[in-house]
C-alpha cells in the first residue's frame, strides 16, 4: 500500500515547507517537491491545506470502569472518531482497582484494547503501593514499553493516592527512566468540601465546581511539584485547568525544574455557567473533575500554551451518557465524571486557537503532537512529518467548516459540550499506519487494526542531590570527617 499526499504545505513544529509526501507501507519514505506517484499509489490532493503530524491524544479514557458504570465509549469507536478528526494515537490509562496490581490491570486493558481502529499506547496508575507495584513498575517499562505513570490525588476512597505513596512511586520512576503523573486535586480537602455540601442540602451539579475550587487544584499542583522536585524526577500534570496551576508550573519551570502541563480543549472553551443554568442534565453533562472555571482562567491556558509553560492538548474523553449521569440525580458527588472530546479537540484548536491568532500553526502541531510525543519519548517517529516516521498523517484544511454536533458526531455519547460550535479548520484527510482510514468526511477503518505502540523509558538520570539523599530509603548517614584534636 502506498500514498502520496500532493500539492500541500507540511506543518511541523519547527518548519513549515511546500512539500508532498510519499507513504510506503507504515512509514513515510519521501517528504519533498514535485514526488513522482508510483504506480499503484493512491494519490491525495492536499492543494490549499497543510500536512500535519497525526494529532496524539495524551489522555483518554476508554471503556473505563468508573463510579459504579463504564464509560459509554469503547477502543473502536473512541479511536474512530479521534481519527474522523485527525487524532492517530491516543495515551489511554491502565487503571488498577485499589487491590489489583498493575500487571493484571494491564492484562485487562491490553484485552479491551484490542477492537481499536487506531492507535493507542498506556499511561499506568499507582493505585496503591508494596513491593509487588514497585517490581512491577520495572516490568511495565522494561518488557511493555510503559514510561509513564499516573497517581491521583483526588477521589478519596477509590483510587487516590497519598504522598508518601508519590514519593516513593517518583523515586522509582526516576529509577527506570519514566515520567510520573498526576492528577492534581487536593483528595481530602474535596471529600470534606462535598460533604459540607450535601450537609447544606445543596445536592445538585452546581455544588461539582463549589467543591473542587482553583486551590484544591494549584495547592496538590505544588504539592506534588515539590515532592518531584525533592526526587529530582520529571512531572506532568494533567488537565491544568487553573490560572494559579499554571502559575504554580511556571515558577518550577523557571528554576529549571522539568515540570509539564497539559490543558483540555474543553477547558480553554467552557466556563463554570454551565453548572448555574438551573437544567439539571444540561449541568450533569458537564460534570467533570476539574471542573469548568470562570472564563478569567481560560485567557491563563491560552496564555500557557503559546508561552511554552504548558506544552500538550489533550481530552480527558470520558463519556458517560444522561442515563449514567443520572445516578447522582439526589447526589453531585454521585454524577460519574466525564466528558467527551477526542473528536473535536483539534478543530477547536485551530479555529479558536490559530484563527484568533493565539497560536501559529506550528505551535497547533506542537502542543496537538510533537510535544506531547517528546515528552513521551516517541519523536519523531510521532510528531514529525519526516522519511523515518510513522504514517500518521492529518490532511488540514484551514478553510474548512463544520458545526459541531451530538446529533453528528461519531463518539459514542449523547453529549457534546461543543454542541453548536462553528469551527473554520477541520481534519479533511487521516492516514492511520500508512492507510486513508478518513476522506470526504467518511471513516473507513478497521476493527482491530490499531496498534499498541510501546514507548522507551529514558536513560536514568541521576543528580548527584538524588544520589546522595535516595528519597524513600534511609538516607545514607553521611560523616563529616572527624578532626582528630590531639591533646
Ligand atoms: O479524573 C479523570 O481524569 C478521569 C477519572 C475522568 N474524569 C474526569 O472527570 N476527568
Ligand atoms: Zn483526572
Ligand atoms: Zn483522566
């Protein structure tokens, strides 16, 4: 099987050039003027539209098992409809139940990925910790290619983690060479903060955001940001969705510290009024953690991301229709959390990102791929348009129009929280493992043709400041030399 993308500009994050590209098998052979088509070849007219790296989605949540139900979106649909809108890989989660080790988990996820049309790769959590998840851990990122690992600190109860539990699990990611993150929300202060709430009889969605304020998140932010720093390992926080987060980030980064941030295309859109319409399941729909804010914070992300102080994009698409919303008809802290996005993320980037002028088109293919493929340590063979690469292509058409839409969209939910959105930029071509699998709006994929792609850890790399005082073990006495006085 072979493609040639004709006639279009390629976008990387640090070079934009009239090019075509030519595609044999998985791989990109030939990115360069005026390519001749070998025979055979299916030929793609990209005049008038840009060439870009397949977009990676770091933060999905497939078919996950959560609050008492399962996410409405599975492997195959959610990695088709990332396709339909120009998403090629997603960074999916292993998440062990609090007395399940990891490796089992990761049996169970590896099993249900396996219907997925496009491709995928594991972030895994610590839900818990002994012995077994730190051996394991080293399994993980040796023999399954995992060098990423989630801890939340929010959902007391269920799966949050406490930070002797961070220390200890960031020690041993520096160890193998793996990048720990987190969800950074302050567990405890949120359990009591939702109680309060429901002892006050407020017992709806508009309590969700009242409950998980700015702080909750900026002070876990820097919590867990000063605990990577005693380490001396990397951090990357997730959907940072507050001004003070990403103020929290900005000053690590300054010192030095190798801290990233990752923002949700929802979150750059909606504010908080949607849990104050007085519609119940209007509300409920929108009910995720961390909640939407004031819209002062959305000018802070959009700031992040063109600053460099944040790097990705990403979804969180986790998709709960109104029926499982409904469970916490009586009780907000009932409301599965959750919502979709996989599908539109880029679009909304670009047509309220690059249109509006907050973002070039080179930063769009940065923070919709190539850093997110860098931190994760598979650029270029993701994140680049280059001969070497994965063909993972999107064909975008800046002039393009659709209205976003539920009633239109191909992820599995009856919720979109872009519904009604008009966006000027949309995925007109995707080429998944080298194969068109999206053209003239209409998805021709394959259950089960999705690939796991593994992603090597890092060369440990040891401070002398980590060496010298090993967190998490008993620090080895150190002497000062004794002077002898002699009498
Ligand atoms: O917290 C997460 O990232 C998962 C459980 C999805 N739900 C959410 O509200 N973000
Ligand atoms: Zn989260
Ligand atoms: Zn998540």
């Amino acid at each position: 099987m072979s493609v040639l993308i004709r006639g279009g500009q390629v976008v990387n994050a640090d070079q934009t050039e009239r090019a075509d590209v030519y595609c044999e098998g998985s791989t990109i052979k030939a990115v360069g003027p005026d390519l001749e088509a070998p025979a055979g070849a299916q030929v793609i007219d990209a005049g008038g539209a840009y060439v870009i790296p397949g977009g990676i989605d770091p933060h999905t949540h497939m078919q996950l098992p959560f609050m008492g139900t399962v996410a409405s979106e599975d492997f195959f649909t959610g990695t088709a409809a990332g396709l339909a809108g120009g998403t090629t890989l997603i960074i999916d989660f292993v998440i062990p139940a609090p007395d399940q080790l990891p490796l089992d988990a990761w049996a169970q996820w590896t099993d249900w990925a396996q219907k997925a049309c496009g491709d995928y790769t594991f972030h895994v959590a610590v839900t818990s910790w002994s012995d077994r998840v730190e051996e394991q851990m080293g399994v993980l990122a040796r023999e399954h290619g995992v060098n990423s690992f989630k801890h939340f600190m929010a959902y007391k109860n269920a799966i949050m983690v406490e930070d002797d539990v961070l220390l200890q699990s960031f020690r041993r990611c520096l160890e193998l060479g793996a990048i720990p993150t987190v969800h950074a929300e302050n567990g405890d202060v949120v359990f009591l903060l939702q109680k309060a709430l429901l002892n006050a009889g407020i017992t709806g969605p508009e309590a969700h955001p009242l409950s998980r304020p700015p702080e909750v998140e900026s002070e876990a932010a820097h919590r867990a940001i000063t605990i990577a720093q005693m380490v001396g390992s990397p951090l990357y926080v997730v959907h940072v969705s507050a001004k003070e987060t990403v103020e929290a980030i900005g000053r690590a980064r300054a010192t030095g510290q190798r801290v990233f941030g990752e923002i949700l295309a929802q979150h750059l859109l909606i504010d908080d009024s949607v849990y104050r319409t007085g519609d119940w399941e209007h509300s409920a729909r929108h009910v995720m953690s961390p909640p939407f804010r004031p819209k002062a914070h959305q000018d802070a992300l959009w700031a992040a991301l063109a600053s460099g102080t944040c790097q990705t994009t990403a979804t969180d698409h986790c998709c709960f229709n109104i029926e499982q919303k409904l469970a916490g008809k009586d009780n907000f802290t009932m409301i599965p959390n959750g919502t979709p996005g996989i599908e539109d993320r880029m679009a909304v980037l670009w047509s309220e990102g690059v249109r509006k002028g907050r973002l070039t088109p080179q930063e769009f293919v940065a923070v919709t791929s190539a850093n997110c493929a860098q931190i994760f340590n598979i650029y270029p063979r993701r994140g680049r348009i280059a001969p070497g690469a994965d063909a993972a292509i999107s064909v975008w058409d800046p002039a393009g129009t659709r209205t976003i839409s539920a009633r239109t969209h191909h992820q599995r939910v009856d919720t979109n929280v872009f519904e009604g959105l008009e966006v000027t930029g949309i995925n007109a071509v995707t080429i998944s493992d080298g194969k068109v699998v999206f053209k003239d709006g209409q998805l021709d994929v394959e259950r089960g043709a999705g690939k796991y792609l593994p992603r090597p850890t890092f060369p440990p790399v040891y401070s002398a400041v980590t060496l010298k005082n090993e967190i998490g073990k008993p620090s080895p006495v150190i002497r000062e030399p004794s002077v002898h006085v002699t009498p």
